[in-house]
C-alpha cells in the first residue's frame, strides 16, 4: 500500500504534467537558454574561421598615393574600395549606413610628405555606435604595423640602428590557462544554467496553492486523513521535481553543445565531463527543494493567484542577484560563496569549469546551504496550512 | 540495452577517457620568452652517445603546447627549428601566429635540440666588439671557443637529434607525430622520418633542404637571389630611375671590398665613435642575410648605392642589426659547426669548392672550413636517401637564397607523396605569410588531399626602397 505521501505526491506531479502552461515554461527554460549559448558562441567561432572575412569593406579615399599600404591591408582581408573624394556630411552618411566598417582619406599631399619625410596625414573615421570595434582595430593595427616597419626603414637609411626605437622590450606572461580563461567568460552565462530551479517550477508552486485555494478545492483536500505536513510535502516535491527536471535536462543540452561546438577555434575550451555535471545536478538537487519550499510558501502567503503569480515573478528573479552583483563587483571565488543559494552552485560549476580540484566541502556547503532553508520554509508553510483561515480564505 | 544503462555508459565513458588524458599530461607549466600564456616544459634525459646508452647524459628541454581541444592529443606536430643551431625555445612566438590554427585540435611539441637553447646549448662566448674586431681577432676568439667544449663534438649530429625526438615522442606518449620543419629542421624531419617510418603521419616542409645540399656552400643560389634583386630593380619602373647602373656599381664595389675599406663613423646603435675595416667577409655574409627576406632585399640596391657613394652607415647599420637586437646571437655557433663538420663538409667536392669560390659565399666557407679544421671532428657517414612514404607538403620560395625551390624539388624526387608550393614573392620561410597558416591547418587535417594554395599567389611582392624616406608609401 502506498504511502500518504506517495499518493498525495503522485496525485500532484500527474496534475503537473496534464497543465500545458507548466510543461511549456518546462520546455522553454530548458531550451532556452543552452541554444542560446550555443548561437552566440557558433557565431563568434564562424567568424573567427572564416577565411575571408565577409563584409570588412574599407573606403579608401586617395588610396592611389600609398600602394604598399594598401596591400598590407589586403594581406589581413581587409577589402579595399577606393572613393572619390568626400566632405564629412557625406563619410557620415557612408558610415551611418554601415557599407564600410571605416573610411581612410589620404591628403593629396601624402606622398610628396612622406617622401620629405615628414609626417603624412591619414583619417581615420568611424563611426564609435556600430559594432565594428575588432574590425576597426584591425585596421589601426596594419596602420601600426606600416609605420614602424617605415620608422625603421628610415633609421637604418640614416646609419642608426632600429634598435633605437625599442629601449625596453616587455614580455608579458599572462598566468591564466586557457580553460580558466574560458571559465570567467562562460562564467556569467553558466549562472543561468541553474535558473531552472526556480522557473519550471513556479506555475505549479502557485497552481497547487493559491490556484486550488480559489478553485475551492482544497478544502476538499483538507478534509481528507492527512496531515497539513504530508500535504504540503507532496505539493513542495512534486513542484520542486519538476525544477530538477528542468534543471538537469538544461544542464545535459548545455553540455553536450558545448562539447560539440569547436570551441578551440576561438581558443576557448569546456572542459568539464559527463561525470563532473552529474555531481553538479545531485548537489542542486536541494537548491530545486529550496525554490520550489520557497514559492509554495509565498504563493500560500498571497491573497490571490494573481497575487501570488506576480509576486514569484519577482522572487524567480533574486536569485540571480548575488551572482550578478559578483560579476559585476568582480569578486574573488570565495568560501563563503558556498553559503548563499544558487551562488554557490553558479562557483561551483565555475571552479569545476576551471580545471580546479574541489573536495567534497564545497559539494556538502552547496546542498546544505539550500536544503536547511527549505526545510525551515517548508515547516512554515505547513503550520500555515493547519490554519482555517488560510484554507478557507477569510 | 535499457534506456538506464545506455544513460550510465554515455556519462561515465567520457568521464573515463577525460580522467586518463588529465594523468597524462606532462611535465610542469611554466613561461618562456615568446609566448605570453603558460606552457609545459619537459626535461629528460637522453644519452650523450647512443652507441652507450649508460654513459653519459644530456638534459633535453622539451615545450609542449597543449592544444585548445583538451581531449585532443591524438597526433602532435613536431616543430624543428633551423640553423643547425637554432633553438626550439627561440622560436615560440609561432605558436601566436602560424600555429594558432594547428593548436586549435593538436599539441604542439618543440624541442631544443642537443647543442641548443635549454639544452646544453654550444655556444661563444658574446664579444663585445664583435662589429669591429678584425679577422685575426674573430679567428682566435673561434680557436678559444672551439677548445672550451669538453663534450665530444661528434654526439651533436642530426643523426641524434633524431633519436632524442624518438625518446621525446616515446616520453610523451604520442603514437604517430606530424613534423613541421623549417629551414635545417627539414633536414632532421627527413633523417627522422628515415629512421622511423611507421611514426610519422604527414610533414610540412618549409624552405627544403636537399638530401645532397651542404650547408656552407650557398654561394650559387645567393648568388643568383641577388641577380633577380638586380633584375627586378631594372624591371620595376622606379627603381631602375632611382638606380639604373645598380649591376655595375655592385661590381666596382666588390672590387673596392675586396681590396679592403677602412670606415670611421659613429657606431648606429651607440653612437660612440668606431672603426671598422670592411672585409669580404663582412660584406658577402650581410648580403647574404638580407637577401633571405624580400621585404629586407628590396632595400638593397639603395644599402649599395649609399655605399658605392662612401656613404657606409645604412650598410653598417643593417649589418649590426642582428647584434643590435640581441646580446646572444640566435643560432648556437658551435652546434652548427659541429654539424657541418662532419656532415657537410667532408661531402665538399673540389669542383663544388671552387665554383664555390668564385661567389659571396667564399668567405663563409672559407672560415667554416678554417674553423672545422681545428675542431677536428670525424665525418658522419651520409644516411642513405630511401623513399619517404609519408604525406608531405614542401613550401618554397622563389626568392629564397639558401633552399630555393629547385631543393626541395631535389628532395622530393625521394618522396612518394608530395606537394610542393612555390610562392612568387616570399624568400626563406614561408609558413607566416598570407593564407599560409590556415594551409598548414588544411593540410595536416587532410593530409592526402591537394591544398588549395591558389591564395599564396596574393602574397604581394615588397616595393624598392628609393631613398632615405624608406619603402615606397
């Protein structure tokens, strides 16, 4: 014979699966966010694979004076197009209408200047709204590259040597490896991972509360031999297995894009194995018990459903917080991390990401940390329960 | 099989192979100039003389460059520097540029080859007038150097450095290797890959050394880059205005080196005072230097003019750039004599020594020769030239004064499977220009298939520096 909880809790995952809104935002969470990873990451990887670089279009005005220059821009793909000459009103236009990534207007005196040797002039314009930033550098770096190699042309050509123009010569070593490198920068974006906890969620938590409350059907509920505690149990299970469930297939589509995109291409890697992400989806399983004991508590709390729903939708989002607030400030990975709910899983991927060997520490922190609350909130939730009051709305 | 099970496998099995890859790599991180992120150094030793594999030990330093793709170690490429002497460890800002696209799916292993760099490197001692000593000077500090070597010159053979990249492969755990070879390196690649057909996958030539090349004989092929520097000049409109008689006035130059130049002018890099006599020797070996990159040899006919017109200082000043910019010297002088010694020279037919003779590069010869004579090593018994059966892509050139391209045509009638690409514009070393990078990529992810190198043909061809302004704008 099955349990009191078990059938409550069976009863309630059943009603879940039947409801299309709940499956939908199931599904959206899930998909959501790896594909939309994997877009931006595909992109920049196509970008940077690319042999020619399509659309690095530069305008050139008076490009005839300064052949050499113009062949080392097309040694970096850089397409040439020569133009007449133009005032500012019409670069603009060019540039507004984003047909060149920049224009380079020569003088007409460049070159009689430069074979005075005296310094040639060369515009540069741009236009600073567009997202042309690498490729504009791009070009200021062939710019760079032509001007020094002439500087010291022309220090050799007056018997002093080009050693000249280097006094010091830095070596920069950049202790960062390459997989901690592409940890802090999936860092952000792997937070949002672990959002499924919250959201898949949150329209059972309000549907099994403030929904059957006005529904009327929970005093019904009420009426049956079980306690207020194996109630909300089943309710807070029930919602919090469909968190996990969101959670864990996120995580398995996130990994296996990750893993399949050629990320080494963009010297990026994703390191982390099947084995590592399975730990990281047991040690969130308390964190989907914490979201789900959170907003079933505060969906009992609200007068309304429509109260309860809005007042999740803000909630769903604190969470986030604390790891924003981290990105932002730019904290340092620190033990206490592993006390605050959802931050500490967000560190954790992150370190695992690293290539960084944890003990089991921070695997129990980051459970505990989740689960002790949820357990505090959901004795809560249960003495509400055993209030009249509360079930019959009065 | 239940869907559980299938679950369980497809979890577990990457987490195996990731865990096994992770034990595996090898030695420990560390920086190295040229190269601003971390990489592994190994060290292993490897017998002096493998004639004794007890006896006596060298330390190997080995820089592996693991790939982005971490479970990705299958096949590395092998980088083998020039010279003889040139050091694996001096040349890592490739790893940014050319190899970049390699690195992304395979390591990249570089080794110091014995005599050089990190390991046990045979070298001069740094003098420090070295621009202005005179040729008996030069000769004794040589003599001096030469005796200081306790090691027997012998062990320093390509022949060794072969067996030592055998340990390196069997230390490190790789099945079959690519080898990428640069000047020199393509003579080792090609000794290697002799001694141990089965190992190699593919291999990338650059600037091919021939089986039958000896090194310190480049008199010829310098001599005629020098002739097409010529030739262009007269051919290219502005340059043939700025120096119509650039032919004739290199002759009575010569005439004039020959006879020997004394010069007084303030030193370019320090501006201090200095004499120096312009010998042969110092003429023909700067030549010979610039004449391995175009954009360096278009800026010729002005360094002749100047000095045909007493006007020494762009020429001197060219000249010192190597010492200018760094207080060691690239290439470890006496591994590469010990190299040529025994490998090239004893080869030296007197037909060839005379021709030899009568080209820029007789003075070069002639104090390799004066050089190999006191150190006194025994010949290495040429390795026979049996056919390579490995893919291989051959990169040369047409500019090239050392390995132009009939070299590595030479070296190719020995393989079963080669490309060879000869770019119009590029001189000695071509892997870091143009669409060249991306080639390499190309080629060792597919090494049967014929690349497509029609985008080396855009690799444009430098402009003639006219006057003190520099290149043409």
């Amino acid at each position: 014979m099955k349990s009191r909880f078990t059938i409550v809790f069976l009863k309630e995952f059943r009603e879940h699966l039947r409801d299309k809104r709940s499956l939908a935002m199931l599904g959206v969470f899930v998909l959501m966010f790896p594909l939309m990873l994997g877009y931006i990451l595909n992109n920049s990887i196509e970008k940077a694979t690319k042999p020619e670089r399509e659309g690095m279009e530069l305008a050139v005005i008076g490009g005839a004076q300064a052949p050499t220059l113009m062949s080392q821009l097309r040694q970096k793909n850089i397409t040439v197009v020569d133009m007449e000459d133009m005032d500012e009103e019409a670069i603009t236009r060019l540039l507004r209408q984003r047909k060149a990534v920049a224009v380079l207007r020569l003088k007409d005196n460049y070159a009689a200047n430069y074979m005075e040797m005296r310094p040639a002039d060369i515009e540069l314009w741009f236009d600073s709204a567009s997202d042309d930033g690498p490729r504009r550098r791009d070009i200021e770096d062939v710019l760079n590259a032509y001007s020094s190699a002439i500087a010291g042309a022309r220090l050799l050509a007056h018997g002093v040597s080009p050693a000249t123009l280097s006094p010091v010569k830095v070596q920069r070593y950049d202790t960062g490896s390459n997989a901690s490198r592409s940890a802090t920068l999936l860092g952000a974006m792997l937070g949002m991972l672990f959002l499924p906890a919250f959201t898949c969620c949150m329209s059972a938590a309000v549907d099994s509360t403030a929904g059957e409350r006005e529904r009327r059907s929970l005093e019904v509920l009420m009426a049956q031999p079980v306690t207020p505690w194996t109630l909300v149990c089943g309710k807070w299970i029930a919602a919090a297995a469909l968190g996990l469930i969101g959670l864990c297939l996120g995580m398995l589509l996130a990994h296996l894009i990750l893993s399949w995109l050629p990320l080494e291409e963009i010297g990026m890697s994703w390191r982390l194995t099947s084995y590592d992400l399975l730990r990281v989806c047991v040690a969130s399983i308390p964190l989907c018990l914490f979201g789900a004991a959170l907003q079933i508590a505060l969906a009992m709390n609200s007068k309304s459903y429509k109260e309860a729903q809005s007042v999740l939708s803000i909630v769903t989002l604190l969470p986030l917080a604390p790891g924003a607030v981290v990105a932002m400030m730019d904290i340092e990975a620190a033990w206490w991390m592993y006390l605050v709910p959802m931050l500490s899983n967000q560190n954790l991927m992150r370190e695992l990401a690293k290539g960084q060997e944890l003990g089991a520490l921070p695997y129990v922190m980051t459970a505990l940390c989740s689960l002790l609350p949820a357990l505090a909130i959901i004795a809560f939730a249960s003495w509400r329960m055993k209030s009249e009051r509360y079930v019959l709305a009065v | 099989m239940k869907l559980r099970t299938i679950v369980r496998v497809a979890l577990l099995a990457p987490a195996a192979v990731t865990a096994a890859v992770a034990a595996a790599a090898p030695g420990k991180s560390c920086h190295l100039p040229g190269a601003e992120e971390a990489l592994r150094c190994v060290t292993l030793a490897v017998p002096l003389d493998y004639s004794k594999p007890s006896g006596s030990t060298l330390k190997l330093h080995v820089t592996v460059a693991p790939a982005f793709r971490e479970s990705a170690r299958g096949d590395p490429v092998f980088l083998l520097a020039g010279g003889p002497g040139q050091a694996g460890s001096d040349v890592l800002m490739v790893l940014n540029s050319t190899l970049r696209r390699v690195r992304a799916t395979r390591d990249v292993v570089i080794i110091d080859q014995r005599g050089t760099g990190k390991s046990g490197r045979l070298a001069c001692p740094h003098e420090k007038n070295e621009d202005s000593m005179s040729q008996d000077e030069i000769e004794a500090a040589v003599k001096r150097c030469i005796a200081s070597v306790r090691q027997p010159y012998a062990a320093f053979s390509t022949a060794n450095a072969a067996r030592d990249m055998e340990q390196v492969r069997k230390a490190l755990g790789y099945d079959s290797i690519n080898l990428l070879g640069v000047s020199y390196g393509t003579r080792l690649a090609q000794h290697y890959v002799r001694l141990y057909p089965g190992q190699v996958r593919a291999m990338v030539l650059d600037g091919v050394a021939a089986p039958d090349q000896i090194i310190p004989a480049a008199g010829q092929d310098g001599e005629a880059a020098l002739k097409r520097v010529f030739a262009d000049c007269a051919a290219d409109k502005a340059c043939n205005g700025a120096f119509p008689a650039i032919g004739q006035q290199f002759d009575a130059l010569r005439k004039r080196v020959e006879a020997g130049i004394d010069l007084e002018f303030p030193d370019p890099r320090t501006a201090r005072p200095s004499r120096v006599r312009m010998t042969p020797d110092r003429f023909y070996s700067t030549l010979h230097q610039i004449l391995y990159s175009p954009d360096d040899s278009r800026r010729l006919p002005f360094l002749i003019n100047s000095a045909y017109n007493n006007r020494w200082q762009p020429f001197i000043a060219r000249r010192n750039a190597g010492s200018d910019f760094s207080v060691d010297g690239p290439v470890s002088t006496l591994m590469h004599l010990a190299v040529v010694c025994a490998e090239d020279v004893p080869r030296l037919g007197q037909a060839q020594r005379s021709a030899e003779q009568a080209t820029l590069a007789a003075p070069l010869l002639d104090s390799v020769l004066k050089a190999c004579a006191i150190m006194d090593v025994a010949p290495a018994a040429p390795a026979p030239a049996t056919i390579i059966k490995a893919p291989v892509l051959m990169l040369s050139g047409a500019l090239d004064p050392v390995t132009p391209p009939r070299r590595a045509e030479a070296a190719g009638k020995f393989m079963s499977a080669a490309q060879h690409l000869v770019v119009a514009n590029a001189g000695h070393g071509i892997l870091s220009l143009g669409c060249a990078p991306r080639l390499l990529r190309e080629f060792l992810d597919r090494p049967s298939q014929k690349v497509a190198a029609k985008c080396l043909d855009e690799i444009p061809a430098p402009t003639f520096q006219l006057g003190s302004a520099g290149p043409q704008p």
